[in-house]
C-alpha cells in the first residue's frame, strides 16, 4: 500500500493541471446586447471592425456582431409597475399605451405588477397589442416595498428562446429597508439581468406622499434606478424628485434605443467559464456611443455542456484519463 499514496497523488495532480488548463487557456466564446446611439445624427450600421472589446487591457477578438433587425430583432418586453408609485398618473400610461401599440410586430410585451414586495403577472409577453394594454393599469396605492426582488423573480423566470429580453421598470425605486449604501437586492438584480442577458429601463414616478416623505429617500430610489439600468446596459429617465411631466419624450428615447441594438460576439480566455466578467465595448466611430453591460455572462464550451450530463462534470475528465493510463503504465502497479 506504500506505494498507492504517492501514485495517488500523481494522478491528483495530473487532474488539477489537466483542469486548470482547459479553464484558463480555452478561448470562451461570450455574446451580449449593445445599444449604439449618436450624439449628432442617426448612427450607421456598424460592423465587427468598428469594435473595441476589452477585458482589462487585454484586447479580445470579436467574432460576430449582428444587428438585431428584421427577421433578427425578435424581442420579448415586459414591463413592470410598482403599484406603489401612484403620483397623479394623468395621461402617463395612455403614453405607455401608445408605446404598445408602436413597437414592431416582432415585439411581445408583457405586463406585470410589484404588490406588497411580490411579482404579479398580468400578462405574459404577446403580440396581441389589445391584449397587451387591457393588462396595463395605473398603479393602485399600495404599501410601499423592496421593488427590485420582484424584479430578480420576473428576469429568472423570462423565457430563453429571443436574442433579446427587456425589462420597462416603473418605480420610485425606493427600498424601504435601506437608508443608503449598496444595496443587496439591488445587486442581485444586476447580476440576475446580467448573467440572463437582459437590458433594464428605468422610468421614475414618486409615490402619493412623496411630498412628505425624506427627499434623500427618493433621491436614493433614483441612484438605485440608475445603477440598475446602466449596469445592464440600459437607461434611467427622472427630472428631479417630481413625477415627469410625459411619460412619452422618454418612451420615444427608448423605443430609438430597442431599434439600434446589435448582438455581439466575441472569445475570452483566462477565464472560469460559468462566471460573470468585466467587459468593455467601445466603438472606433467618432460620436457613436454604445451602451452595453458591465459584465458578461461566460457560459460554459458547448462541448463540455453536452458531456456533463446529470452530473455536470467538465471535459476535462477524458483528458485527465489519458493521463491515469500512462501514469499506471510508467509505474506497472497501483499497490
């Protein structure tokens, strides 16, 4: 048995370089939505050539990038009131009607609900437009609650099958819990629209009794929006601590973004697939802007997926194999 330890340990350590090499030195393959906007005029179609892609300072090669229109720009739309924001509605959701019905027919949109800290479906995504607005009702008045768990619920449970899924918010933003600093939840809504590749707007509308309240209480509910929609490479629209005036010059600003979005593409290397990471994309063109994620979600290679199976072990395994047989060959016992 003496020399079982030593054969052991070998064949251990043949699985730990075998292991760290097919996750640091495989080239990745990672995608993600952008936005590419122009300060002076309508921007052009890009290409993959006019793209920076950096990880760090480490310049990554772009392999694909395709606009998502025509039979490419299938896109499910959900948008989500938080019943607490309730602040003389008007004409406001007649402008997000409208919305509705303007978007492209390749958009499904759905309607849900933040009530009492709980996510509510009333619709989900369709392209039937009345369908669609007989779901959409003005916030009633409830109590006021944490609005971005429901959120994190309504992006883990969003169906996979488009290029491009995107969350509408309509809060104040404003987390009952907390007075200031990172906030958890807000966190983890990033994170869950990061890893599940979906892009957040943002429109803040105050509660009834914003008058009363804390301004630094809204105030930080519009931080929070704001974190929450640039991170997944989205926008946030507010004027002050007063409810905007339209709901539409801001809709009009979305419905621009959604019409000028690429699919990205692009390889990673040194990298623990499965994991979320820093990214930056940037473009060569004077004056376009592009608005994209901060992270990237790495999945896992197609080919370790497919030999996972039930258990989820990575391919590294036939590999380390190979390296068992000539370690039992070169010492002729395993005992």
């Amino acid at each position: 048995m003496r020399r079982a330890r030593p054969f052991l340990g070998l064949v251990l350590a043949c699985l730990s370089v075998t292991a760290a090499s097919t996750t640091s030195h495989q080239a990745l393959r990672a995608r993600m939505v952008l936005t590419a906007g122009c300060y002076y005029h309508k921007p052009a179609v890009l290409t993959a050539d006019d793209l920076i892609v950096m990880q760090g300072y480490k310049p990554l090669p772009t392999i694909a990038l395709t606009p998502l229109r025509g039979v490419r720009a299938d896109l499910k739309l959900y948008v989500l009131v938080d019943n607490s924001s309730n602040y003389e509605v008007g004409s406001r959701f007649e402008d997000l009607r409208n919305f509705f019905g303007s978007q492209p027919p390749t958009t499904s949109i759905g309607v849900a609900y933040i009530q009492d800290r709980n996510l509510l479906v009333a619709q989900k995504p369709t392209n039937d437009r009345s369908r669609a607005m007989a779901a959409l009702n003005p916030p009633s008045g409830s109590k006021p609650a944490n609005p971005f768990e429901p959120l994190a619920d309504l992006i883990r449970h969003m169906d996979q099958d488009s290029s491009r899924r995107v969350v509408l918010m309509v809060s104040n933003g404003i987390d009952p819990s907390t007075t200031g600093g990172s906030n958890a939840s807000v966190e983890a809504a990033i994170e869950a629209a990061q890893r599940a590749g979906v892009t957040v707007y943002a429109i803040y509308h105050p509660s009834a009794d914003y008058l009363t309240m804390d301004s630094s209480q809204s105030y930080l509910g519009q931080v929070q929006l704001a974190h929450l929609a640039n991170e997944t490479g989205g926008g946030a629209y507010f004027q002050g601590l007063e409810a905007l005036p339209s709901f539409a010059p801001f809709l009009a600003s979305i419905a621009d973004h959604l019409a000028n979005q690429y699919l990205v593409e692009f390889l990673t290397t040194d990298v623990t697939p499965g994991t979320l990471q820093n990214v930056s994309v940037t473009s060569k063109i004077q004056d376009v802007y592009l608005m994209v994620p901060w992270r990237v979600w790495v999945p896992q290679p197609r080919n370790v997926q497919s030999n996972a199976g039930a258990t989820g072990h990575q391919s590294a395994v036939p590999r380390a194999s190979a390296c068992f047989c000539r370690q039992l060959k070169h010492t002729g016992k395993t005992n």
